[in-house]
C-alpha cells in the first residue's frame, strides 16, 4: 500500500488548494431584451437558446 514517505507542508497544501476556488459567475447582456443571463443557458423566460426555441416559456 502506497504511504507518504514525507508530510505535505502547508505550503505546499495550500499551493494545490490553490486552483480549487470558486470565481464569480459570469453574466452577458442579452442582444434581445437587455437582461443579464448566463452565457451558455437556457432562457427561462423566452425558451430560446442560440436564437431558437428549445423549450415553451413559463407562464407567468
């Protein structure tokens, strides 16, 4: 069975740790209605992704 030979120190720990956080979410303005969505989503409110209907709006 594989054991370390030496402890990870906290540095480097910290320093693969590095690349595990979170970044902000990124919006993009919509062309159509000014509203801020998710790049690569779905519109909820419109149905249309990439300018074709994908699924039918929700009904308010």
């Amino acid at each position: 069975m594989a054991v370390p030979k030496r402890k990870v120190s906290p540095s480097r720990r910290n320093m693969r740790r590095s690349h595990d956080a979170l970044g902000a979410n990124s919006y993009v303005e919509d062309k159509e209605t000014g509203e801020l969505k998710r790049p690569h989503h779905v519109d909820l409110k419109t149905g249309l992704y990439k300018g074709r209907q994908v699924i039918t709006p929700k009904a308010d």
